[in-house]
C-alpha cells in the first residue's frame, strides 16, 4: 500500500505546488538509525514531503486523533505511522505514550528511521514554538540501546513555503547537518535523566533554527519577503534565483533587520516604509515585482516567449476550455470547503485544500465517465476517462501562461507609453536595493567589531 501511495501522493504534491526543491538531501546518513526533526507550519502537508521526498524510509509519530479518521487513518496507517496521545486532543490517554516510544526506539535500535515535529503541533507562528521534550527521550532510550558502536544520528530538515496557503506556490525541503546522540547510561525501562533531555532538546532548538526562518512579529517576514523582492529583480538578470538560494537570502536578511532594528530604529522604520510604499506602487501598476528590468523588454527573447506562448494559447484553447468546463465548479467548491473549514487558519488551509480537491475532482472525473457510459456505451467511457485529467491540467498551464502574458503585455505597455513612471519604479527599485546592502556593510561591520560571543 505504501509503493502505490507514495507516487500519487508525490504527484498531488507536484500539482498543488508549482516548483518543489530538495536541498541537502546528501547529508542524511544512508544507513543507521536516523531521528529527523522538523518544524511544523502546514498540517498534513508537512508529512507529506518528508514521506515521498527523503531519501530514507520514514515512519512518523502523529497525533492520535488522525488514525480515527476515515481516509487520513488509512494513509498514516500504511506509511506506518506511530500514534502519539496530546493532552491537548479529546479523549487522550498519555499512559499509552509508554507504548509509543517503545515502537520508536524500537525501529530506531533495528536502524530505521523515524520523523517527529518537536514543537507538537502546526502553527502559523513566525518563529518555532517551545520544543516538547519528546524526541530527546526518545532519542536518548534508543541511543542507549543501541549495539556498541552504531550512533544514533538526528538530521534537522527546514520546510519553507513562499506563500503555503496557496495553490501552485513553492516549496523547499532542506536537509541540515545531522549529529549524533550522546550515548548515556540508562536503566531497563527507566527514563533518561532531565538534565541530558533538557540539554538535547536545546540542541534540537538550535538546529531546527538553523534551518528555518524566525522573527519576532509575523510582519517582518511580509517585510523581509518584499526585500527579498527586490533583489530577485535586479538587474544582473531575469533568471529567478533557487530555492534554497531566496531561503538563505530571507535569512540573511532577516537577521540584518533584527540588529538594524535595534541598533537604528529610525533608519529601520524608515526602511520599512519605503519598501511599503514601493510594493503599493508597484501593486497599483499592475506589475509584478519580476518585471521590473527594462532590459528584458528590448532582447530577442521577448519575441521569442511571445511566439511560443501565442502557439500555446491558440493550439491548447480547445483543451483548456473543456478542462475549465469540468474543472471550474469543483476548484470552486474546494475553495469554499477550505474556508469554510479552517475558518482562515492558515497552518490548516492547504490540507483541507488537497484533501478536498483529492475527492472532488475523482467524484467529478467518474460522474463524467458514468454519463458517457450511459450515453455512448463503455468503450466511449474508456475513452474519456483518461482524457479528463488531462483536461484540467492543460487548463491549469494555460491558465498560468494567459496570467503571465496579460502581466507581460501590461507591463511592457506601460515600459512603452508610460516610460518615465517605469522608470521611476526601477530607479527606486534600484535605490532601496543599494540602502540595504549599504545597510547590510554597516551591519557586518558591527559584527566584526564585536567579541566572538556577543556576534
């Protein structure tokens, strides 16, 4: 069961998402016991990446309120999950959490691999919330089970998303620096001491920081992301920068603004407004933030992408306009569904998504092919069946090339009849890019001149 579901759920992944990158991936050792420890912003979209991208096995310990329900406890029961009893869950028993950890440091001391979110529970916070001591006593028991000689390693791995609560946004898996665990000495059934939990579960911390963004206000990152912006659009050139290279950019940044802030709130605040002020204008033009590089207007390459998308666009109407026609009233309903359900919980909003849209669109491929096969008989049916996924994903690639040839002509529309108001936006563009980095030398500069531990 696990062979057949890890495919499809790799390729729901791959439809909900736009662009997924997995970075790091050569560090996790390719044998032994292996513990690795996540942070938790998405629901079960979390899960689902580690389980169909790592390059190891995994068997992960989730809230036991998911294996009562219908479709999600089947799925979490053949990828072999481990039930873990919250206080926080109706209807709870914690004794049974003896049982748990005995199942883990079981599959740990055969040298499996096992998954935990050690901050409990999926959050929108802007930073990690207060680990559960957990993992580390789980971590603990088994290293100190394990034969002499074989370690038991922890790999920190950072989920990112761009915008999670979005269809067809990124996303980065990133797989840290794995370390191993300290072997204590631990008696038959007894717990590890508090002080070697406390201390690993800091160093868990520590990890999982390294690894994942962190501000002390959600709007630093909408702050930091706009920054980002603007130098994803510079001029050196159009081509969009990784993944993993926009997630160390954002850490980067983040962590430049945290000593601006402290050390010139006026000069951050200013900044703060000036980046506000220009995604406004930028916004009110109708542009998006990429197509501000007057140099991408004036290459052979322009032709070029407006041929190949006119082609598009023509050949794939028909296709398109049929998928819409299918598609249109069930991505509708799961829209509905979604809000309805989390009521905007935004940690929440992409499960609810995917799980919806995973039995609205099969529901609505087979009442289709039920009414063809009434109609034409059941070798019509066998025709369209495959036909109707193949519908909606050539409309959604329409889709996606019309938005962005309707963004392209505005924006060389008004590169064209509006030239000064274009270029206003670019030389802004241009001068905050240049206030950051002369901000971010400032910053260096300070670092250098401080001892090693207060830098």
């Amino acid at each position: 069961m696990r062979t057949l579901l890890t495919p499809l759920l790799r390729l729901v992944l791959r439809i909900f998402f736009r662009r997924i990158e997995v970075t790091g991936a050569e560090r996790v050792p390719r044998e032994g016991p292996v513990i690795f420890v996540l942070n938790h912003p998405n629901g079960l979209i979390d899960p689902a990446f580690l389980l169909c991208l790592a390059p190891r096995r995994v068997s992960f310990l989730a809230k036991a309120p998911l294996f009562s329900m219908p479709v999600i406890g089947a799925i979490a029961r053949a990828f072999e999950a481990i039930p873990v009893q919250r206080r926080q869950d109706a209807g709870s028993d914690l004794a049974k959490n003896a049982q748990t950890f005995e199942t883990a440091r079981a599959v740990l001391v055969r040298g499996g691999t096992i998954a935990i979110f050690p901050e409990g529970t999926s959050h929108s916070d802007p930073k990690l919330r207060p680990l559960k001591t957990g993992t580390a006593r789980i971590a603990l028991g088994a290293a100190a089970a394990l034969p002499q000689g074989l370690a038991l390693e922890v790999v920190p791995a950072g989920l990112y998303y761009r915008t999670k609560q979005t269809f067809r946004s990124v996303a980065l898996l990133h797989f840290g620096d794995p370390f191993p665990v300290e072997r204590i000495a631990i008696q038959t059934g007894a717990e590890p001491p508090a002080g070697p939990v406390q201390q690993l579960t800091d160093r868990l911390a520590s990890a999982l920081r390294a690894v994942t963004l962190e501000a002390e206000e959600a709007e630093v990152h909408g702050l930091v992301a706009r920054a980002q912006r603007v130098f994803s659009t510079a001029d050196e050139g159009p081509a969009p920068v990784s993944l993993e290279d926009e997630f160390a950019q954002r850490r980067r940044l983040l962590a430049g603004y945290e000593v601006v802030r402290h050390r010139w709130p006026e000069r951050a605040a200013a900044l703060r407004g000036r980046l506000e002020r220009h995604a406004a204008a930028v916004a009110a033009a109708g542009l998006d933030p990429k197509q501000l590089a007057p140099q991408s207007y004036e290459s052979i390459s322009v032709i070029t992408y407006a041929v190949k998308s006119a082609l598009f666009l023509i050949l794939g109407l028909p296709v398109a306009l049929v998928g819409l026609l299918v598609h249109y009233p069930a991505y509708r309903v799961v829209g509905w569904v979604a809000t309805g359900m989390t009521k905007e919980k935004e940690d929440a909003l992409a499960t609810v998504k995917l799980l919806s849209a995973a039995l609205l669109f099969p529901v609505t491929w087979g009442a289709i092919v039920f009414a063809v096969w009434l109609w034409r008989g059941p070798w019509a049916a066998a025709l369209v069946a495959p036909a109707l996924p193949l519908t909606g994903y050539v409309a959604l690639q329409f889709a996606e090339r019309l938005d962005r040839v309707i963004g392209a002509t505005r924006a060389l529309s008004i590169f064209l009849f509006r030239r000064r108001a274009f270029l206003r936006l670019t030389a802004e563009r241009r001068a905050i890019r240049e206030e950051i980095l002369a901000l971010g030398r400032e910053v260096d500069a300070v670092a250098g001149s401080l001892p090693a531990a207060q830098a």
